[in-house]
C-alpha cells in the first residue's frame, strides 16, 4: 500500500516537469536531468532523518525503505523515456548512435573542438561513418 502513492508521485512530478522542460524550450542535456532530480525523492536523507526522529522500527523508517526499493527501477525506467524521447529537445551537442555500442556518441562541434582544428579534423569514432571528411 505504501508504494502505490509514491509510484504516482514521482510519475506525476516528472511527467509535469519533463512537458514543462520540453514546452519552454530546455535542450535536452537540461531537461532530463531536471526532470529526474525532481521526481527523485532523496530517500537517502528521508531514512536517516525517519531513523533518528522515529527510531528503526517505525513505520516512517518502513516507508522509506520501500521508497528506495520502487525509486531506483522507476527512476531506471524514467532514464528510458528520456532517452526515446531525446529527439523532441534541441540538443546542445550533436549526437548519432555508434553502429559498435549502441550507445550515443557525440559528434564534435564549433564549440567543443580542441584548439586549432576544424570540427572535419577531429578525430572520429567510427572510420566506416559517411559524414567523415578524411
């Protein structure tokens, strides 16, 4: 019974402050963190406190224990949604998924090129990709 409510709590605020991201223009590297932080629920510091005010076997300890055990695969979950929806932020740094990792790789750009070289000449990650300028 006790995880019902905070599984609604954390879905409800991270939906609202993911929207709210997207709706006032946040790239994406700004809003997925924010959404995350905001939903997370810092249970950490909610079972230190419940164990020194309540002592160990409250039921504001028990609470805050089975918040940990249903926010760390939500939040897992959440990191999920934000990643397949990226696309629908601007992005800060370009990014393309590397064909070897599945994982995203991003792509140099005017910004974040060493000094001295042009973003053609910086070294890639993958020598079969067609956008590289050898």
């Amino acid at each position: 019974m006790i995880a019902v409510p905070l599984i609604i709590q954390t879905l409800v605020i991270f939906t609202i402050t993911y929207i709210a991201a997207r709706l006032i223009g946040l790239y994406y590297e700004d809003a997925a963190p924010s959404a995350l932080i905001g939903a997370s629920n810092h249970f950490e510091v909610a079972i230190a406190t419940a164990a020194t005010l309540f002592g160990l076997a409250s039921g504001a300890a028990l609470a805050t224990v089975v918040g940990v055990l249903i926010e760390v695969p939500l939040m897992l979950i959440l990191v999920r949604i934000c990643l397949r929806t990226m696309n629908r932020f601007p992005r800060k740094v370009a990014a393309s998924a590397s064909p070897r990792s599945g994982a995203l790789t991003p792509r140099p750009t005017q910004a974040f090129c060493r000094p001295g070289l042009s973003p053609a000449r910086e070294p890639a990650g993958d020598p079969e990709d067609p956008e590289r300028e050898d």
